[in-house]
C-alpha cells in the first residue's frame, strides 16, 4: 500500500532555502520508504500561497476550499515533513496559524519530521525550543533527528553540504522506520453517519 507524506513548507518566498530543504527531505524519504519496500506519494503544501486564506480562517473559523484540501491532506497523512523558517528563535506566525488550523488531534500519532532554516547556525536550537515542544504537545511522533540547515550549509565548503546531506538522510530514515511501523491511517468522517436532508424531509412528509 502506498503511504502519504505531506511537506508542511513555512517559506515565504517563492525560492527559499526552506523550500530547497523540504524538496530534498521529501525526495530523501521517498527513496528511504522504496528501500524498505513501500511506495510513497510525497505532496508539498506550501503556506506562502495560503497566506490570505489562512488569515481569513483564522479570523472567521472557516477556510477556503483549497486551504480546506490542504488541511485535509494533512490529517490523512501517514507521514508529515514540517519545514519553517526561524524568526526571532522560533517558527514564523504563518507557520504556527497554519498548524492552530489543523486542531489539537491533528498529529496525534503521527510521525513528523522537523526542519528548520536561518541565516546563521546560532537559530539551530529553534528545532529544540520552539517546535519539538508545539509537535510534542500535539502528540506527534517526532523522529529523533531535526534537520537545520544555515546559510553556510548551502554555500560553504563540501563538508558542509555533505554534513547537511547525512543529516537529511538520517532523518529520512527515521521517519521511514516509523511510518512504515505503523498502519497507513484512515481518517474516519464524523459526518458520515449524518441523514441526507432528503432523508430528513422525507421523515417529514410521512
């Protein structure tokens, strides 16, 4: 059975260094989850084209169709990959109004992968300050591997990058172990049992 992954991408600008990384943590899990004899659909949600749209949620606790599809994506997800950008040593506002969209059962029991992206290394511990504790309190299961990634990471030497690439890889495996350990989920409709209105009016008319 093919498992789903969703790339949460916090980015907010179309060619981000978050993107980049999300892309290559995607394409890293689904070469670890073929290794282990599972297929896998990898899909990218990116918050920067929902950016209204979550506003607008936020504020009236309706969302949009195609912010809706997203969300939906996510619940249904056996696998999550959750990518921001730090500001000020944490996840950005974008990001977390996403994730308060989802509600508080979201993630619980399913295996995410956390990532995170700066300018500079000094923001590395956003990953174990900021967003392990939200994903923890909404009972995710977070691989034990964080994947942060500096300005250096993509400019600097071939250490660096090759430093970044074992971590991305390790992550990846990580997060394969786990989702392949677990049952592909199944989202259960709280309406599905709802009567039809024309059930209902037919009630009616007796």
């Amino acid at each position: 059975m093919t498992r789903t992954i969703t790339v949460v991408n916090g980015g907010l600008s179309e060619t981000s260094s978050t993107r980049r990384l999300a892309d290559q943590l995607g394409a890293a899990t689904t070469e670890a989850l073929r290794a282990r004899g599972v297929a896998a659909e990898v899909t990218t949600v990116d918050l920067r084209e929902r950016a209204h749209a979550i506003t607008d949620a936020t504020l009236t606790g309706f969302a949009a169709q195609a912010l809706q599809e997203d969300i939906d994506r996510v619940l249904a997800s056996d696998g999550v990959i959750a990518a921001t950008p730090v500001y000020s040593g944490s996840y950005t506002g974008l990001f977390k109004s996403f994730v308060d969209l989802l509600g508080q059962a979201a993630f619980d029991g399913t295996p995410v992968l956390l990532a995170a992206t700066a300018g500079t290394a000094r923001h590395s511990l956003a990953l174990e300050h900021a967003m392990r504790p939200l994903f923890s309190y909404l009972r995710a299961l977070t691989v034990p591997t964080g994947v942060f990634a500096a300005s250096e990471d993509w400019g600097g030497d071939g250490d660096a990058a090759g430093a970044l690439a074992g971590r991305v890889r390790r992550a990846a495996d990580e997060l394969a172990d786990l989702v392949v350990a677990r049952e592909p989920k199944r989202v259960v409709d709280e309406f599905a049992s709802a009567p039809s209105f024309s059930d209902l009016l037919g009630d009616l008319r007796r």
